[in-house]
C-alpha cells in the first residue's frame, strides 16, 4: 500500500433483531474504494455521531489544550508510540516517555499505547474505543512516524472503579500529503489535502491542480462565499476553492470566466491560502495551462 492510500477504519456496531435477543454483530463488508484510498470496515458511525456530534477540525499546536470536552474532534498529526507502553491492551503506569523531548502530553490515560503529535510540542495520547482494540493492534502500527487523520472525543473512562479522561478515537485514517510548494515540473498536488486540512495549509504558498469552473457557473461553491467579482472556481473531484487575485490566464492561454466551454481545461494555480467563513481561497501568483480534460 503507497502513502496515497489510507486506512479507513470505522466501527462495526452490535444490534438486536428483536426485543430480547441476543445482540449479533454485523459482517464486515469488503473493502471500497474512497477515492485514491481504501476504506475498509463499516460506515457506520452513526452511534458515535449521536453521542458527540459531528466532528470539529481541530489543530494539534495551537489549540489542544482547548479542545471541549464530549464533542467529536478531527485533527491530523504523526503517530508516535509512547515507550513503555505494553502491547496486550492491559493498563500500564503512565510512562514519562510521553513527555519527552519537549513534547507536552495531553489525557495521557494508562490504556494509551499511541500518541498524534504535533509538528512543535503537542501530543495527545489516544486510546481505542473497544471496537477499535484489534485495529490499534495492528494496521495502525504500520503508520508510526507517519501522518495521521483521526476522530475522537475527550471522555471519561472508568477503570475498576477509578475514573479519568481519555481521548477515545473511533476512525482513523493515514492522511494525504499537504500540498507543497512548487517544484520545477510538477504539476502540483490534487485539491483533496488542502481541502481536507486547511489549517495545516493557511498562509503557506502551494501548488494545486484542478478543472476551471469559470465565475462559479456550476455553483460547486455558495454563491455568497464569493468575496470578489473577478473571483473564479477550481475544481478536483468533489473538492472545490476559490482563486482570487489573478484573471484566469497566463502564457499562451486565456480562459473566460462567463463560458461554460472553457470550462474543459486544467490547470496548475500556484498561490497562498487564505481561509474565511470556512472557505478557501487561494491568491493566486501563477498559473499553467495542462490541457483538456479526458471528458469532453
């Protein structure tokens, strides 16, 4: 499996077919494909959507020790093992490991085997809900020092008669690469990590690539995020920004706004995020024709 592909693991819920009866757990579907990912398990997480609500982007750096407590939270950071830490899913003491190297740990509960980590000093430690014990055993040790996309929320735990709080994740997912700056003859990174991880991209300078979607014409954004008229659409798949600042042109090309027949080519848009009201816009400082698209 290459670093494009991640692991979406979910929970397999336990039901009743009738008052009474013994509760069955649901067969494991195959896997499906999720866009250049694979998912594999069950899609249903509707239990922990109910208990905590949809989730919240969240950052590991800037806002950790802040997250609320009982509300679902997505964040994205690299997996680290916290040494001393056994592997048969028994509680051990609390290692200082998760402290170290000028990292600060946050809910570091005795189950916690792994930690998501910040690219400065935060940590967060994670443990398993008990759907999720056998996948923290194994395909997720396969991601150590990689990047992760996590969801989970910041509950309490009772432990023989002791309670404490614990991040408890119910998804987990190896993250696509950010967007990066341009590099002599690429062709720039698809609209997925940038859409996905705004945050992580925020006043940063990236090269994307997409379909032009002229002046929104086909409205893949609200038409009331548009903040400027000259405002134009780029578009990759189901994920969709903004590009301000600079006409749809560049050397050899000119594309117009208003029609829906050049709305057939790529192109390559380098520039710096910006986010506002939860949209992104990207001003743009340079920009590459790359052809027609295959669909005509």
């Amino acid at each position: 499996m290459t670093r494009t592909l991640a692991l979406a693991v979910s929970i397999a819920l336990m039901r009743s077919d009738a008052h009474g009866a013994a509760p069955q757990a649901r067969p494991t579907p195959p896997p499906a494909a999720a866009g250049d990912r694979v998912a594999i398990g069950s899609a249903d997480v509707g239990r922990y959507e109910v208990m905590y609500g949809p989730p919240e982007s969240r950052t590991l750096d800037e806002d950790a020790v802040n997250w609320p407590l009982r509300t679902a939270i997505r964040t994205v950071g690299t997996l680290e093992r916290i040494s001393g830490r056994g592997q048969s899913g028994a509680a051990s003491p609390p290692s200082p490991g998760l402290q170290g190297q000028g990292r600060v740990g946050l809910w570091d509960n005795p189950l916690a085997r792994y930690r998501i980590c910040g690219e400065r000093t935060a940590c967060v430690a994670m443990v398993p809900v008990e759907e999720m014990a056998g996948v923290f055993d194994g395909p997720v040790h396969d991601w150590i020092h990689r990047k992760i996309e996590v969801i989970g929320a910041i509950d309490e735990m009772r432990m023989q008669g002791n309670r404490s709080m614990a991040f408890q994740v119910w998804s987990v997912f190896e993250a696509p690469d950010m967007p990066s700056r341009k590099k002599d003859g690429s062709k720039g990174s698809s609209l997925e990590p940038l859409v996905r991880y705004p945050k992580s991209a925020e006043g940063t300078v990236v090269t994307v690539t997409g379909v032009f979607r002229g002046a929104n014409l086909f409205e893949d954004l609200p038409p009331a995020s548009r903040r400027d008229d000259s405002d134009w659409v780029l578009q990759d798949g189901p994920f969709s920004i903004w590009v301000t600042g600079k006409a749809p042109n560049g050397k050899g090309f000119s594309l117009d706004p208003r029609s829906r027949s050049d709305c057939r080519y790529r192109l390559e848009a380098t520039g710096k995020v910006a986010i506002a009201n939860g949209f992104i816009y990207l001003r743009a400082s340079d920009l590459q024709l790359l052809g027609r698209t295959k669909e005509e």
